[in-house]
C-alpha cells in the first residue's frame, strides 16, 4: 500500500468513528429543539410525580398555581388549562370539598362566579411546589459547578423563550 492510500484508509476511520458525547450534541436549531422538548416533557413529567399524591392531582396543582395570582372564572381556567369547562367544574368541585378554594360572586358582574385558592390550599400548593423543587435540587446537588453553570444559564435562556 502506497502511502497516499494509507492517509485516505486514517481518513475514512476518522470518519466514521463514533463521536463522543461532546461532539455528537448538536446545535442545528431542529435538533436542538427536538432534544430540549423531550428533556423538558421528561423532567416536567418527573416533577409532576414527585408531587403528586393521594391528595393533590396534577391538574389541581395547576388551577392552585393559577389561582395564587389572582381570581378566576371557571371558564378563564377551563380555557387556560385547555379543558372543557365541565371538566374544570369537576376539578373546581373537588378543591372546593377538600377546602383549598373558595367561590365567590363577581361584583362585577352577578353571573359570574369567581374562584379564588384558601389559606388551607395556598398551604397545600407551597408543600407541593417545594417536593418538587426538594427533588430537583438534590439532582442538581449531584451535577459538578460546571454543569451547574450551563443549567443556570439554559434555565435563564429558557425564561427569556418562553416569555417572547
């Protein structure tokens, strides 16, 4: 074999070898996108069980979380939450048995009944809101300061997407 042959054989093993974990992540906008969505329906899903309980399902979880910002209409968190209105008044009905809303009649406009979150269920929100962020942290805790660093940065990316 000819020297010119031997350069052309190392090319092609260089070629295709496999890649390492640094240069096989892509920054394409497609791909890129495509691996945040699954890390994020992955992590938010994980989030969502580490929380959930007998008590307090996730679709609860979110009307309190919506509610904790202000009153709403059942049909302002129906449409806020994608649902049907009757599925969001069977959610209503059961944190309002369980004591964590309250409703209320609109002074603005007496047809309209306003839903706002209790003491008892803003209590209820906070302690599922902190196992949730209990179990993230411990898996940040486990993450070198480098790592910690990019997450920082992609959390603080994330935000700034998510609000244009």
């Amino acid at each position: 074999m000819n020297a010119p042959d031997r350069v052309n054989e190392t090319e092609n093993e260089t070629n295709n070898a496999e890649p390492d974990e640094a240069n096989s992540l892509s920054t394409l906008p497609g791909d890129l996108a495509a691996e945040l969505r699954v890390a994020v329906m992955k992590t938010s899903r994980r989030l969502r069980l580490e929380s959930s309980s007998e008590t307090l399902t996730p679709a609860q979880y979110s009307v309190l979380a919506a509610l904790r910002q202000q009153k709403h209409t059942i049909g302002e968190l129906a449409q806020r939450e994608q649902i049907a209105a009757p599925s969001m008044t069977r959610i209503i009905k059961n944190l309002t048995e369980a004591g964590w809303v309250t409703r209320a009649a609109n002074t603005q406009d007496a047809r309209q009944v306003l839903i706002e979150i209790s003491a008892e269920g803003t209590h209820t929100f906070v302690q599922a809101r902190g196992q949730r962020t209990a179990w993230l942290a411990r898996r940040i805790d486990q993450l070198d300061e480098q790592d910690r660093m990019t997450l920082a940065r992609a959390a603080e990316l994330l935000q700034e997407m998510s609000a244009a």
